[in-house]
C-alpha cells in the first residue's frame, strides 16, 4: 500500500490505500460487462479505477475513440495525476470534491460504484465540503449529527448515483456493523438493494492504520429506497486475508437461512449469528422477565477532568502540595477493580502502592478557603499550561472539576472477557475510563445479577469492537444490556468477588445461570447453553482479531 509522506496527516484526511489484490478482488465481482459505466467516488491514485480498467478490458475490446467507461473523482490534485496515468484513456479523473461535483454537476447513473471512501471524523473533514455532505443526506431524509464518520455520506451518494439494478462494491470501516451514527445507513442500504454481502475478516487491510474494515458488496439496486422490500444480507467471515480472497466474490439468494436483522434499531453484527441465535435473543429482549440495565440503574460516563497529569494525584503529590483537605478517593484505571467489589482498604492498599488514586475536587471551595499549598499546585499547574486544554479553558475557573459524585457501582468501559460490574464500597468516583452506575435498587443484588450469560452474550451483541479486540460500551449501549426483571437468587456479590478475583468467572457465570436464569426466570438448561455459546462466539471472533493483526 502505498504510504503518504505523513501518517497524521494521513489520517487526517482518511487516506489509507486499499491493496491493489483486494480492489481486484472487487472490481472482478463489480464489473460484469465491457459496456458497465464505472464510479469511483475518492479514486486516490487509482487502484480501483485500474482494477476496474482490467475487468472492462477482459470484457470487451475496447478502442482508443470510444468515451471513457470510467469516472474518478479525487480532491487531491497529486492522487488524481496518479491516477489519469493509472487508468489512460479509457477513464477521466476529475479532480475536485466529490460534494461538490455531485451538487453541482448533473451526474449520470453508473452501473457500478466501488472504492474505498475516506475514514475521516466529523470535526476534521473540511468545509464547504462538509457542509455539503451533510446537506446531500438530508436530501436523502436522513439525519446525519457531529459523531457521523465522513464515510457515511459517500457510501449514500454511491447508491443514489447507481441505476436501477447497478452494483456497489466498497471497502468500509466495521464500524458499519455496530456504531449508532451508522444506524441509519443501515436501514438506507438494506431499503436500497435486493442483496447485500458484507466479507469481513479477523486482518488489518491497512499498514500504520488500526482499521478494522469489512467489504460490503450490494447488488440489485432499486429505482428508489423501499422500506416495504425485504433485502437479503448474508455476512461471510474468512480466517484472514489470504483466505477471503481465495473465495470467489459472489452475492447469492440466502432465503432459505434469512435473517431478519431489524435494521433500524439493531446492529448488523448480528448478522454474525445464525437466524436461530438472532430469533432467540430478540425474543429474550421481548420476554416479560427480562427487562433492560437502564430499568434498574443509570450508567454515566467517569470525571473528565481535561488533564489527567494535573488531576489525578498520589500519595506523595498529595502530601508535597498538602492537598489532603481537597482531594477524594478515585479509580483511575481498570486494573484497579480486580474483583466484584471495591472496598475501602483495598484502595488504601491502592494508595500505599504509590497508585494515582486520588483526584482534586475544588466544587464547593471557595477561593478563600484554599491553602497555600494549593494556591502553589495551581500556578505550578498554569506554568506547564494545563488551564489552556480545550476542557480546561471553557471552565470558570478552569480547575473547577464538574460532576464529580461517587456511584454506587463501577462499570467497565472497555472489556476483554465479561461486562465487569463492581460494587463500590470504597466511596470512590472514577475517571472516564470506568463508567459510573447509579441503582434504584441494592447496588449489591443487582450487580450480582449481572454475573450471568444473558448479560454477556448481550453485551456482544450491544457493544462494538475494534482491531485491538476489545469490546467497547457507551452508556447508552451499557444501558440496552438484558438482566432479569426482579434481580435476585443470584450468588451473592462477596461469594462472586472472591471467585473472580481467583481467575472463576466462568464458575460464577454457570452457578448464576443455574440459579438466576433457569431456577428464577425459568429458562432451560439448552437456553442457557446456547446463551453460553452465543457469548463464546462473538467474544472469540473480536478476540481473534487481536491475535491476527498481521498486514497485508
């Protein structure tokens, strides 16, 4: 892959290349005719639009007069150089934004539309580009916000652009799968095509990029989205690299194994379920012994502080500036919540470590009231410039730390086995880094409830991953988690802390199904079985993918 001169910016305007087999790979599925009128949205330095030259090229004899059967847009004059030279004279290569040929040009609909739009964030993709993506989705009824992924709004102009029965073939960000700003792309695809395929794979595509992408091949295009037809979506994972692109790219009929994702309000990584799976957890979601996490407790994120080096004290800085009077007990990390419980004399033990567990909170004092070693910490800390952090600066006064307040549970953000829950009777808050739970009921009896294969197999399903395979949950998402209508009759949270903390999660997880699930709510032992192995499904491929980042 091609490498630009410099990884940030780089990023910055989503620039990573697709490898020249894997746009092949594409383009010889796309294309299907030597007449096919070809799109490429963000050519870069052309590697789709060649692959797609050759496949024309096989197709059909082509002749120096005949006008160009390709079409590549790219706002980087240099790539769109490389390009013309890539593709000759069988291509054009137009460059200038993609937004704003598209609004102010009258494009002609393309047969096929494949690439690899940019991957870039909201914040970062330029205006009056910007501006006019965002407006070109709301043509299209959908309502794009400041989380939405730049990516998005060309893979909707690549399906408006296709005629009716054209093909698009595009390299996306997983993300697709499992985010919430993608939600509604989801439902625009699956109302725009007959079949979707969607090839995903446990390998990095990208060198220097921690992206983890999957292929998505529509076919089919209808005249216009219609929610009224049923689209079929199969999803094909492959080992690694060199085993997806052994297979032949195919989309086929799947009726007789359909699943029915409902696109709107669940995630396309169900789609890595079988119909089976899928049937059973929506109607687990439905079942009226069941209800969500957000009906027994609200999850928030941690403190943001803006700076963490200024914050977030020890010990030894705590007694240096004699802060004591004006600091409270913290969990800055993970790693400090082994068990099921956090108990006071384990974060003095925290503390006795030299761990930075103690964080400054300055809500209720006033300036008067502050000791000169406090006045001290803080002009030591507008000499290293941490009042001038974007969090910082738009605080009055900027070492005003807001929602500060201790909860009664901890939440794990980032998991790599189990939707971790821990009790928090060491009167601690955290930072951003763990999500804070307030209970409506015993803090103790709910999280003990948790410890189960319900909650885990759908914390797969709620929460998204990325190429680290680590499972990520928002509070929102935290919130969707399914847990027992009338938490109790589970293991109690001492007897649970004491066996995770011995490396027996998965005793707890059995003993509470045993239990919780089959004695309480009365599911059967094969129900619980397969909620095991719903978990052990999904949690293994994310994982997976940690263990196979090798690059192409």
């Amino acid at each position: 892959m091609p490498r630009s001169p410099s990884a940030t910016t780089t990023k910055l305007r989503g620039g990573y290349y697709t490898p020249p087999r894997v746009a092949e790979w594409l383009a010889k599925w796309a294309v299907r005719s030597g007449c096919d009128r070809v799109l490429e949205p963000s050519c870069g330095d052309g590697v789709f639009l060649a692959a797609a030259s050759a496949q024309l090229t096989r197709r059909r004899a082509l002749e120096a007069e005949e006008a160009p059967q390709m079409l590549g847009v790219e706002i980087s004059a240099t790539e769109a150089a490389k390009a013309r030279d890539r593709v000759g004279k069988i291509g054009k290569v137009m460059s200038c934004d993609f937004f704003h040929w598209l609004n102010s040009a009258e494009p002609r609909s393309f047969d096929v539309v494949l690439g690899n739009p940019p991957f870039i964030r909201y914040q970062n993709f330029p205006e009056p580009a910007r501006t006019a993506a965002m407006h070109f989705m709301h043509l299209q009824g959908l309502r794009p916000n400041r989380l939405t992924n730049i990516w998005v709004p060309f893979v909707v102009a690549s399906a408006h652009l296709l005629r009716e029965g054209g093909r698009l073939a595009m390299v996306l960000p997983a993300e697709l799968l499992q985010v919430t700003y993608a939600a509604q792309l989801r439902q625009y695809l699956a109302d725009s095509f007959s079949r979707i395929t969607i090839y995903a794979c446990n390998e990095m595509f990208f060198d220097g990029a921690e992206q983890e992408v999957v292929l998505l091949a529509g076919e089919g295009k209808l005249a216009r989205p219609d929610p009224g037809v049923t689209c079929d979506i199969a999803l094909v994972e492959a080992k690694n690299i060199a085993d997806l692109l052994r297979r032949p790219a195919k989309t086929s009929r799947h009726a007789r194994h359909a699943k029915l994702v409902q696109h709107d309000r669940e995630k396309w990584l169900k789609y890595f379920l079988s119909a089976r799976e899928i049937a059973f957890m929506r109607a687990l979601r439905d079942d009226p012994r069941i209800s969500t996490l957000g009906e027994h407790a609200s999850v928030d994120v941690g403190v943001v502080t803006g700076r963490n080096e200024f914050f977030v004290l020890s010990r030894a800085e705590v007694e240096r500036f004699q802060l004591a009077a004006f600091v409270v007990p913290l969990v800055a990390r993970s790693a400090h919540l082994p068990g099921a419980v956090l108990r006071k004399r384990e974060h003095r033990a925290l503390i006795e470590a030299g761990k930075r567990v103690y964080l400054l909170d300055l809500r209720t004092r006033a300036e008067g009231d502050f000791s000169p070693g406090l006045r001290a910490f803080i002009r030591e800390g507008e000499r290293a410039g941490y009042d001038q952090g974007y969090k910082c600066r738009i605080r009055d006064p900027w070492y005003r730390v807001p929602s500060v307040w201790q909860p009664d549970c901890f939440f794990f953000r980032q998991i790599h086995d189990f939707p971790r829950v821990v009790v928090n009777k060491a009167g601690a808050t955290s930072t951003d880094t763990v999500h804070r739970m307030r209970c409506r009921a015993s803090p103790g009896t709910l999280a003990a409830n948790l410890y189960t294969h319900l909650t885990a197999a759908s914390a797969e399903i709620e929460g998204r991953s990325y190429g680290g395979g680590v499972l990520e949950l928002e509070p929102t998402e935290a919130e969707r988690l399914l847990v027992p209508r009338h938490p109790n009759g589970a293991l109690p949270i001492e007897e649970a802390d004491a066996l995770v903390r011995g490396g027996r999660l998965r005793e707890v997880l059995e003993e509470n199904d045993r239990v919780v699930l089959d004695g309480s709510l009365g599911l059967s032992r094969a129900e619980c079985a397969l909620l095991g192995r719903i978990w052990a499904k999904m949690r293994e491929r994310r994982s997976a993918r940690r263990r196979r980042n090798v690059k192409p």
